[in-house]
C-alpha cells in the first residue's frame, strides 16, 4: 500500500467491545502519519450488547467516510456473529482478522484488550509507524490502563511478525 491509495478498514462488533475506541486510535495514528482520515460510526441499539459499526477510511484525500459495499481492505471484527453477517462489506482479496478473535479472547491480561490486540494485528498490515500507534494509544488509555494495552498491542504486533 502506498501513501497516494486510500485504505478502507471497517470496524463491527457489539456494544462495550471498542470498536469506537480501536476506529478512532486508528484514525488518531492516521493522522500523525499525515493521512487525511474520515470516519462514520453506526450505533445499533443504544445499549451494551447492540451491534456497532465503524467505517474509517485514510489516504490522501479521502472524500466520503463511508466504504461503499465490497470496498473494505479490512474487516476487524469483535465478533464473530458480527464478521459473519457483514463480510460482504470486504472487498475481493480483502483481509478478514476475525481468525484473531480467539487469540485475542484469551489474553492473560484479559477479554477486554481485544480491541487492543486487533488493532496490533491491524497495525502490522498498515503504513503507519509504530510510534504514532502509540501516541495514539497514549491518548486514549491514558487514564486507564495504557500499560496493560501497549503491551497487547505489542504482543499482537511481534506474534504476526513471527508468524
């Protein structure tokens, strides 16, 4: 991938899963990477447990948030139901990361850093530097956490390189 083509990565899972907190560390990376970022989030029902989607798209001018049906270079999913009933967004030779679901799923530090763990997955594939994956993180688990989650995502990054 080169810095002139836009990367369209498509975020779903269900409430309380953070998915809009991974879209918006990507989109925070993004853009100390220098990309222009657009993003779009689709609430289901308003409670825990709903169905929640994020589009996110970067590049060097990107128009519209969303990704037309069939365009998605990644879909990270928090859920396997979720990957399931929207897979059709991938675009032909896309990337499907829900394989990492269970790996993530069973972190020593817990369930809940799989947002972390996709995204370290997802860092891995994408032109943006390690360094500002981290001031990213740094800015959204500052006051919670952000030990514990730059060490996932770190984790996440050296299990891809080593595979």
């Amino acid at each position: 991938m080169n810095k002139s083509q836009t990367i369209n990565v498509f975020f779903c899972g269900t409430g309380g899963q953070g998915v809009l907190t991974a879209a918006e560390i990507l989109g925070q990376a993004a853009l100390l990477e220098g990309y222009h970022v657009k993003k779009s989030e689709v609430h289901g029902m308003a409670q825990r447990g709903g169905s929640v989607e994020s589009h996110l798209r970067f590049g060097k001018t990107v128009y519209s948030p969303l990704i037309p049906q069939g365009g998605a270079d990644f879909l990270v999913s928090f859920h396997k139901d979720e990957s399931t009933r929207l897979k059709e967004i991938l675009r032909p030779g896309g990337e499907d990361l829900t394989g990492y679901i269970d790996k993530g799923a069973h972190l020593e530090q817990g369930a809940k850093y799989l947002n972390t763990y996709l995204l370290g997955v997802l860092s891995e594939r994408l032109p943006i530097k390690e360094n500002n994956w981290l001031k990213a993180l740094e800015a959204a688990f500052k006051n919670k956490n952000l030990k514990e989650n730059i060490a996932v995502f770190q984790k996440a990054r050296k299990e891809v390189r080593l595979s």
